[in-house]
C-alpha cells in the first residue's frame, strides 16, 4: 500500500510539471514543489494565469 501512495504522489508531480510548462513556467521547478506541495501546488497552477510568451532574443 505504501509504495501505491509514492507511485501517486509522483504520478502528480509529473502532472503538475506538464501543466506548469503549458503555462509558460518551469515544469522542473513544479516538479520538485509538487513533491513537497503535491494537491495544493495542482491548485496553486490550475488558478494561476498563463504567463505571456517570452521572445526569443536570439535571433
């Protein structure tokens, strides 16, 4: 039963991860919060606002 609750917890992160990158922020830094935060990080993302594209000065 216990390593079901860390297959779950990790399985979000990833989530979390995938969803922060839809909106325009670190999908690795979520990533690591989700594990500390897990649920109340997927809140904290699903409220907050896409951020603006940033362009690439580059070329």
């Amino acid at each position: 039963m216990d390593n079901q609750y860390f297959v779950g917890w990790g399985t979000l992160s990833l989530i979390n991860a995938g969803i922060a990158q839809s909106k325009n922020r670190s999908g690795r830094n979520w990533f690591f919060l989700s594990l500390f935060l897990g649920p109340i990080a997927t809140l904290i993302i699903v409220v907050w606002d896409k951020l603006p594209e940033q362009k690439d000065l580059s070329k």
